[in-house]
C-alpha cells in the first residue's frame, strides 16, 4: 500500500460511512477497480475508528449527556422517565443483534461477504428497499419519540450490515423511515447507534491491527488513514443531516444502482 492510497481510503471511509452507500463495500470495491493490494479487514477497523472519533467530536453533548444518564441509571438501579438514560440503554439494546451477527459471521464477513458481485446485488436490493420505504411511509414522529422496540427492530436492521453492500446507516435509516420517524431523527439515532457496534469492533480488532503494524503496513498508512477518514467523516454526518431535513433518500438508491451495474459490467469485461 502506497501512502496516497491510505488517505483515498480514509476519505472514502469518512465519506460512505454515514450515507446510505455501505463504507464498507467501498473500501473493497474501490482497491479492486485499481488493482490496489486489499489492506483487509483490519485496516478497514481502523478507519472505523477515524470514523467513530468523527461521531464523539460531532455529538460530544449528546454523548456526555447520554453516558452520564446512563451511569446515574446504573448507580441508582432503575431506568425512570429521563430521555438520556432511556436513550443509554436504548443504544445498549439496538447494538445486541449486531454484535450476535460479528460473532456468528466474522469469518464470512472476512471472506465470503467480500465478493464483488455479492456487493453488487446487495447495493441494489437494499437501494430499492430504502427507496420503497422511504417514499411509502410518514415520517412525523421525532427523535425523542424512540421507544425501547423500535430500537430493538432498528438495531436487527443495522446487524445486515455485516453484509457489505448492505450500509449499517442505510438499513438503520430505513427502518427507522418504517416506524414513522422523520428522515433525520432516523438518520441521528442510526449514527448514535453505530457507536457501540463501531467500538466492539475496534476492540476486537485492534490488537490485531497492531501486531501488523511494522511488518504488513506502516504507521504512516494507518494514521493518514485514520485522520483522513476522521476529517471527511465530520463532512459527512453534517451534510446528511442538512440534506436529510430538506431531501428525501431517492438520490442515494439511485448511485447504489449505477454502481451495481459498474460492478457486474466490470466483471464481465475484466472477467474478475
């Protein structure tokens, strides 16, 4: 890996995570189109990582807030009626699928779910999906109207996500788009909600990340992926939810359809 492409990757990352578009079919896609060496997995957790620190700075109120309902709610053993401490335990309970589909699938998410046509069919059906729901149901409830259940079901909807092609912010969004919340209640509680999941991955991951620093990659790609990916993760969550209080999500189904196509056009004619 040269060093200009850790940054493109990192941007890349930074850019698709929190737009309906899976990061991660991105970050295997785009190094396959170029022949570029497939940095794997673990470097793909990395810029995650970029990513997750693009979240605490951008909600770093919320989050406080949140974390210290949360521990209040441990402390004096009950949940109560106070948004914050609901809102602790309801990221808790929409991150369980999730992390049950990493721990049943990791090996597939490292091989088999990596295969560019996959990719390719997955970004359009689940293109069409969000499309589908998004123009089908009322968007009127806000983002302090989330319940316990429809975090749970927002929660299944991010464990697809393990799929790349899927997009954790494009499954979550549009089953939140399901229950009635508006475009960008739906798109905040997606982002909050990556945060555990996005963590527990680092966690397990980067030990072995760092065992590959100094032999399989340098410092220097890592950490010009991670500022890279940090930095255009910040335009990205203020740009969606801009767009999203304005736009509908028709523009995103439509590039995950073209980039489909890209995808099974480029295979016949390369035959990769």
């Amino acid at each position: 890996m040269e060093l200009y492409q850790s940054i493109i990757l990192g941007m890349i990352q930074g850019l698709t995570e929190f737009i309906p578009v899976s990061s991660s079919a991105h970050l295997i896609l785009f190094p396959w189109f170029f022949k570029w060496t497939d940095p794997g997995l673990a470097f793909d957790v990395f810029l995650h990582l970029g990513t997750l620190c693009a979240l605490f700075v951008y909600f770093y109120r919320d989050l406080w807030a949140i974390f210290i309902g949360g521990i209040s709610s441990i402390l004096e053993r009950r949940i109560g009626f106070e948004s914050n401490r609901q809102l602790f335990w309801m990221l808790g309970i929409g991150s369980i699928p999730a992390a049950i589909a990493g721990v049943l699938f990791n090996d597939l998410a490292e091989v088999t779910f990596r295969a560019p046509l996959l990719i390719a069919m997955m970004l359009a059906l689940v293109g069409f999906i969000v499309l589908w729901i998004d123009g089908h149901y009322p968007h009127l409830k806000r983002f302090e109207e989330m319940s316990f259940g429809s975090s749970f079901l927002i929660g299944i909807a991010q464990a697809f996500a393990i799929i790349p092609g899927v997009s954790r912010s494009g499954a979550t969004m549009a089953m939140g788009r399901r229950l009635g919340f508006s475009r960008d209640a739906a798109a905040k509680f997606s982002f909050l909600l990556c945060i555990p999941i996005i963590l527990g991955a680092v966690t397990v991951k980067l030990p072995e990340l760092i065992n590959q620093i100094g032999t399989n990659i340098s410092w220097n790609y890592v950490l010009s992926g991670f500022g890279s990916a940090f930095l255009f993760g910040l335009i990205s969550i203020h740009f969606m939810l801009g767009y999203l209080r304005q736009s509908d999500l028709a523009i995103f189904t439509w590039y995950r359809l073209g980039l489909s196509i890209f995808v099974v056009i480029w295979s016949v004619v390369f035959k990769v």
